[in-house]
C-alpha cells in the first residue's frame, strides 16, 4: 500500500491526535483530590451524638431537595418546624438551622460544590440572598 | 385473550379489594415520613389586620418619630437607596393627598395635611397584584396575608404596576451595599432582580411575635390583630372610632385602617 503525500499526512495527524487529546494529558496525574467537608465546627464539636437531619448518605444526595423542601413548606405553607423520622425537631431554615450547626460553609459546603462544580461564583445561588455565616478565615 | 364473565368479575372484585386497602398502605406509609407543622407558638388568625391611629402617633409620638419604620427596614434588611426611583420601602411616610386622593379638599385641618401617615401593604382582600402575577411567587395566604415567595420571582414588575398603592419596590441593584442598618443575621436579603414588600412580618408572627413595627410604637399608635375575631382589639377600635381605608374606590379591600 501506499500513501500519496504521506509525510504532510502523517503530521497533520500526528498533530491531530495531539490536540484531540490534550484534556487527557493535560490533567494527567493532577486529579482534583476528593471534597473533604469538614465538621469540626462548635456546634458540632458540642454534640454528643453527631448526626445531621437525615443519615449521612442521606443527606449527601438529598440536602438539595430538603432544602426545596423546606422552603416550600415555610414560605408557601407556613409551616416552620420539621419533625426528622428519629423524631427529632427542627426549625426549617437554611441560614438558622443548617448554617447554626454548619457555619464553616467555605470548608463544608463549598468543598463539595466546588468539586461537583456548580457555579464557583455562587455555589449554589442561595447565599446571593440568605446570609451566610461569619468565618474567620 | 379470551375471558370468561366470571374471571372478569374476579379480577374486577380483587382490584376494588386492593383500592379499598389504598387508605390503610398510605396511613402505614406515613408513619415512616417525617412530618411538618407550624412552631406551636406561632400567633394565628382567621384574617390579620392593622388599624393604625394617626392622631396617637402624631400627640403622642415624639416630633419626627421614625421608630417604626426603622425597625422594621433593620429586622428585613431593608436597603436604605436614596433616589425615587430606586428606593426600597416597606412601610413609610407619605402625605394625606398621596395617600388618599381623592378624599382631600382645600380646607382640611392645616395637621391633616401636612403631617406623615404611615403607609405599608394593604394585604388586600383582593389584591391586583396577585392577579397580575404569572409565577404566582406573589399569593394570599388564608390568614390573609399577601405573602412574596422570592424564590419564585422573576422580576418582571407586573405587581408593581398592579398595585394601586405603591407598596411593591424592584431591586434595581444588588442591596447589600446598601443596607445601612446592623445586619439582621437570621432574615434574609434580597438580591437584584426581585420585588420586595412588607409581609406582616410572617416570619415573626410565626414564632409568637407581633411585628417589629408594632412593637416598635411606643405610643400603640398601631394595632394589629384579627378582625374576623369579634373580641379583638382591633375590632374593637373599628366598632369604637370611625376609621378610612386607602382608596376603597378600587375594590381591593385594604386590611389596613387608619384613624384620622
């Protein structure tokens, strides 16, 4: 077999190829370690048995729609207190619930979302509005 | 498939059977869910309403007083933007021919004229702006309140222009510069893009609070409570003094009362 014109082809593909996989080795050995969500915060630490609203794994992929959740219920039907399946009470409120025991967002919540990549500018949009906690950074 | 009369009426029989046993599986069912409710402390109503007493405030207040409406612009987050077309308000003072047109003359008493009423949302009993809302981000509640859900809003004003009464400010820029007042942690902003307006303080009547402006008053120059309760005080002050509404010509039915 041969090819016409082989060497121009030959390099236009090599190059190419080049190109066509630049993500895979541009990011080579540089991936973007695991979100580390920290839980060292004082309310936390004051806690004897420390558990969030629902289980761990629970919460992991389901705090966007209880947090949906919650806002509906508060703002559209007035209620304010959620009563968990262990029986435990909570006010339905992002910034006076979630945030009291989770105040250290940029080590909690951001890891995740900045990982998962939702919008780094507002990760995610709630805070453009809701108050996020103070942190001595 | 063929079928006889009799299996037919078998399996007609056994799926009654299972859709009677559909109450029992959802009663089971909930069980397991968590479940929602309002804090037990919570102030309810069949309809709130607000008579506000201009002569208590104007005798009794001290000149210029401003007290409630700072505490309510400081509980909210309310922004404190200076030009007309961009303020932010959720209660403030207005004049009596802004605030009732139609119902001044010439020769009013000199401190009708000139001195500040205090104007809010009505929380109409039937509000245009609701009407005009096409996300429904703005709706009656049954307690009467006008509520906002700002998740909902788009901004696109048509509640704005509904609103016989001004009491609906756009947020033509993000408001956080602007809030003068202590930040109020616990209460959200609001962010460019949204109407804002008061809410009879839902969030604190929801958690056995009257609203900051009412508590605000130190003269009780307003009154807030439930008008379909006939025990009330705020029906006992509509049943003793004559009292106006604000442009009842239009229908909407204010529940907020003046005395002048």
């Amino acid at each position: 077999m041969k090819i016409y014109n082989a060497k121009p082809i030959l390099i236009g593909l090599a190059i190419f190829i080049g190109l066509a996989t630049f993500p895979l080795w541009f990011n080579m050995g540089k991936a973007a370690p695991p979100p580390d969500p920290k839980l060292d915060t004082p309310v936390i630490q004051r806690m004897a048995v420390k558990q969030c609203i629902m289980p761990k794994d629970q919460m992991r992929t389901e705090h966007m729609q209880l947090l949906n959740d919650w806002r509906t219920e508060v703002v559209r039907n007035n209620n304010r207190i959620y009563t968990a399946s262990d029986g435990k009470q909570y006010n339905m409120s992002l910034q006076n619930e979630c945030m009291n025991c989770h105040s250290n967002k940029s080590q909690f919540c951001d890891q995740c979302h900045i990982y998962a990549g939702l919008q780094a500018d507002a990760t995610p949009y709630c805070w453009t509005c809701h108050i996020a906690p103070k942190e001595n950074k | 498939m063929e079928s006889s009369r009799r299996n037919f009426m078998k399996i007609g029989g056994a799926c009654a059977l299972g859709l009677g046993a559909l109450p029992i599986v959802k009663a089971y069912a909930k069980n397991e869910k968590p479940q929602v409710a309002p804090d037990s402390k919570a102030l309810v109503a069949t309809k709130w309403a607000m008579v506000i007493d201009m002569k208590k405030c104007w005798e009794k207040g001290k000149p210029g007083c401003k007290d409630c409406l700072l505490a309510c612009h400081s509980v909210h987050n309310v922004p404190e933007i200076k030009t007309i077309k961009e303020e932010i308000k959720w209660i403030w003072n207005e004049q009596y021919e802004h605030a009732f047109p139609g119902q001044e003359n010439h020769f009013l008493p000199e401190e009708i004229r000139q001195k500040p009423f205090i104007v809010l949302c009505n929380h109409c009993t039937n509000p245009p702006c609701v009407r005009v809302c096409p996300t429904k981000a703005t709706f009656k509640r049954k307690d009467g309140i006008t509520m906002m859900d700002y998740h909902r809003c788009i901004g696109c004003r048509y509640c704005m222009a509904g609103c016989p009464y001004g009491a609906r400010s756009f947020n033509f820029r993000d408001p956080r510069p602007y809030i003068q007042t202590e930040l109020n942690m616990t209460y959200p902003t609001r962010e460019r893009g949204v109407v804002e307006k008061c809410s009879f303080c839902d969030e604190r009547l929801a958690v056995g609070l009257l609203p900051a402006c009412v508590e605000a008053c130190k003269c009780g120059a307003l009154c807030f409570g439930d008008i379909e309760d006939p025990n009330s005080e705020v029906r006992k002050l509509l049943a003793s003094r004559f009292t106006i509404r604000r442009k009842p010509e239009l229908g909407t039915q204010p529940s907020v009362y003046y005395i002048v």
